[in-house]
C-alpha cells in the first residue's frame, strides 16, 4: 500500500482530515505520525482505515485505465 500511495502520504492524508475536520479524541487535528502508526498497525481507527483503503483503491482504478490506454496505444 505505501508503495502505491507513495513517499509523504501521511502528511497529505492529515492535512486532507484537517481540511474535513477530522479530529482525534483529544479534539486535535490527526498528525502525520498517527497516521503513520496506523500503517504499522500500532492503532486502529476504522474511519481513517477506511479513507486510506479508498484511497488506495481510487489509485489502483486509475493507475489500471492508465495502463489499459497505454495497451490500446501499442495495438
């Protein structure tokens, strides 16, 4: 999955949150660390699991149109 999403996605994904409103349970915008933690499975948050899986998947669809026009192109 960090491969896919790549280098600095935890940064980006708090400040999307921050920009949602996400907050975590002291009332404070997700970090870039917590997300982190996440990733290595150290805490659980189904909502931002569940943001990152779409986010991932979104990626996966539109890395696979890209590499379906890039077929038609060799054809």
């Amino acid at each position: 999955m960090k491969v896919l999403l790549g280098r600095g996605y935890c940064t980006s994904l708090a400040n999307r949150l921050k920009e949602k409103g996400v907050l975590n349970s002291k009332g404070t915008p997700i970090s870039p660390d917590y997300i982190s933690q996440i990733f290595m499975g150290r805490i659980t948050n189904i909502e931002i699991l569940s943001t990152i899986i779409d986010d991932y998947n979104s990626r996966k669809r539109n890395i696979s149109k890209v590499n379906r026009k890039i077929k038609n192109l060799n054809k």
